[in-house]
C-alpha cells in the first residue's frame, strides 16, 4: 500500500456517497484478468460485429496496465438508474417507440463524468494532505477500460448469464464509473455469481442473441443493431425488433434480482415524459435540426438522424399499422439511402399490393443506390 494511504478507502466510500453514487468498491487493474481472454476469444469469433474499436483496442481492453502502466487501483462506482416501471411496458405499442431505460434521460456521461471528477479531486487533496503524491484519470464508458470485469471484482455485483453487470441491492439497473490512481489502495472481495441455473435474461432475448450463457452475439443483439450498427438492419432481424427504436432492455428487465432494484434517486436520470412512448408518427417526420431538438441532451443523438429514421421505420413495418403509410412514403425521397432503404421495407410489410407497384414504378427507377434497389425487388416480390 502507498505510504500513507491507510485510510483513504473510507474516505473513497463517503466522497462517492456525497456525490450520490450508489456502489462503490476497489479492484485491483490486473483483477479483470480472465475477462482479457474471453474478449479475445469473443473478437476472434467476430461476435462484435462491425465495432471496429473493439478490435483496435483489444490489447488495452484486455490489460488497463497498457492503458496506463502506472495505475495500481482502480475505484468503481455505480449510479442506480431504476426506472419507475417495468421498461417492457410499452412493448407492442403499434404507435409508438420504445426507448432503453437509459436513453430516456439526459446523457449519463454527462452526469456521471463530473461527479466522478469531484470525487478524484477531493481523493487526490486527502491524499496530500497526508503527504502522498498521486494521480488520477477518471472514465465513463469511453476508454477502452473493462468496465464490467473490474466491478465485479469490486464487489459492485457479478457479470450475469446476460453479460451485464447484476447487483445484489440494485438488479440490473446500474451505470458504471471508474476512477484509475496511482495510490495503491486495499481492493474489496468480489462478488460471487448467484445466476445458478435461471435461463431467464436468456430466453427473454427476441432475437436469440445468446449462443450460451455469458456469451452474446453482438450482431443479433437490438442495442447492437440499433445503436452501434451504421447500415441496414440485415432483413432476418426485421420483424424480431418490434417497436423497439433504440437499445433494448428485455434480457435486463428479465432478470429475477430485480426485485431488489430501486427506483433510481438521481434527478437528472430521471426519464423525460416525451420518451417513455414517444409516436412514431411523429419521429418518422423529424429531420436532422428536428432530431437534433428533440434529443438535445439524450445518448439518442449520437447515433444521429438517419440510424434514428431507418430503426423508426422498421418499428412502424413492424406495427401493422396503415394508418403510418403516409409517413412512410414521405421517407422514399429522403435524402439518405439508409432511410430510403428502411422505408421500402416498411412500405412492403404495410401496403396493398397495387400502392407498393404504384410507388415502385415512380420510385425504382431513378433509385441511384444499389441496396435500396434490391430494397425495392424484394418488397415486390413478396406482395
């Protein structure tokens, strides 16, 4: 331990409480270890899609002391973001969207970073104040940081069977944070795993996005295509996504240990009313200064507008609703091939054979893009 630092482990705990985090514990960097190579192998499947910066960054990922050889403890820190109901409640809904739990708020990055500042400065003044001279970096989900591994081994919970982080006192529902220092401070024992045999995260999946247990295939996971994946939504998956518009929380809201969650306590995490069932008439029409109003401070804006449209689009295919048609042959002259694209197939699931002819002679045609095109073929040969 760092000469001088007996002691600062409580004072971590009660700078994290005044700053209303929920969790906190200490790991040591190497405790993630085993983590390292089951991301390699998950990598080397391909299992992570086309998130490029998973491969680029394995070898940090897999070891924080090659992110920053001095760091000799890492703080973990969990904000509880409970919602006030089941989040699966507005699954089905024909006529409007359903938002993760997450994304209804202002960004959690947002909140989260400068809190976790407060602590480090106030860590790092004790600390001097006891002659000890440290350094601190502090994270929130965009460093190539193991996250989830190092809580665990924090004590924080345990990765369950759906790879998530699960907490004895707070379910499903916690946003992590870390805190990396040069002080070597005393780590906290783990958490041991209490998913036993339950299958439950697992068969809650709607699209089968787990090859087995504490294994998930990006490339079917909903939070994957509707978030990470920048092109179209492969065709299969279409009809499995239902009005789900943005991230996915099933395989969370499944868990069992839920039933110890809490509602989550900080404002500002708090979901906005226009999110919790938000109209897909209304999204499918918003342009880019109108999706960049509407999601002002929301992690929805970083996917930008037209990832946004094409997943609106496949939730109004999929609601059944030719009430929505309209909207939708509004978006077959958008200006981008993914919405055009999106927009073909919800046409195809939603209109009568001689509208989707009608629209496919006036469209087709002057279609300059090839995927759209096959879009296009593909909705006519199945009406």
């Amino acid at each position: 331990m760092t000469p001088g630092a007996g002691g600062l482990e409580e004072i971590v705990r009660h700078l994290a409480g005044d700053e209303g985090f929920d969790a906190v514990g200490i790991a040591s960097p190497q405790a993630g270890g085993p983590a390292g190579e089951r991301l390699r192998a998950w990598v080397a499947d391909g299992a992570h899609g086309d998130m490029g910066w998973m491969a680029e960054t394995l070898d940090r990922r897999a070891d924080p002391l090659t992110l920053w050889p001095d760091m000799r403890s890492v703080i973990m820190l969990g904000l509880n973001y409970g919602p006030a109901e089941d989040p699966r409640a507005v699954l089905g809904q024909t006529d409007a969207g359903a938002i993760s739990v997450y994304a209804r708020a202002e960004d959690y990055h947002d909140i989260i970073k400068p809190k976790l500042k407060r602590v480090a400065r106030a860590l790092l003044a004790e600390a001097g104040r006891r002659g000890v001279t440290a350094d601190v970096k502090v994270f929130v989900d965009t460093a190539p940081l193991m996250e989830k591994p190092l809580a665990a081994a924090a004590g924080l919970g345990w990765q369950g069977r759906h790879t998530n982080l699960v907490s004895r006192d707070f379910g499903s529902w916690l946003l992590l944070g870390a805190i990396a220092t040069t002080l070597e401070l005393r780590p906290d024992a783990p958490e041991q795993d209490h998913c036993g045999s339950c299958r439950a995260c697992l068969d809650a999946c709607p699209t089968a996005a787990f090859p087995s247990p504490y294994v998930i295939d990006a490339r079917r996971c909903i939070s994957y295509l509707t978030i990470e994946h920048k092109g179209p939504i492969p065709a299969e998956l279409r009809p499995l996504m239902g009005n789900r518009i943005y991230g996915c929380d099933d395989c969370l809201a499944a868990c069992p240990w839920n039933k110890f969650a809490q509602m989550g306590q900080e404002a500002k995490l708090a979901a906005r009313a226009e999110n919790d069932a938000p109209p897909l008439a209304e999204l499918v029409a918003l342009d880019d200064a109108a999706f960049r109003a509407r999601f002002p401070k929301s992690p929805v804006k970083r996917i930008g507008r037209d990832r946004f449209i094409r997943n609106v689009l496949i939730a109004i295919g999929n609601s059944g609703d030719a009430r929505l048609l309209p909207q939708v042959e509004a978006r077959l002259a958008d200006e981008s091939a993914l919405v055009r694209g999106a927009a073909v197939w919800a046409l195809g699931r939603l209109a009568d054979p001689a509208t989707l002819a009608r629209l496919a002679a006036a469209h087709l045609s002057a279609e300059a893009d090839i995927a759209v095109s096959a879009e296009w073929r593909t909705a006519a040969s199945h009406a």
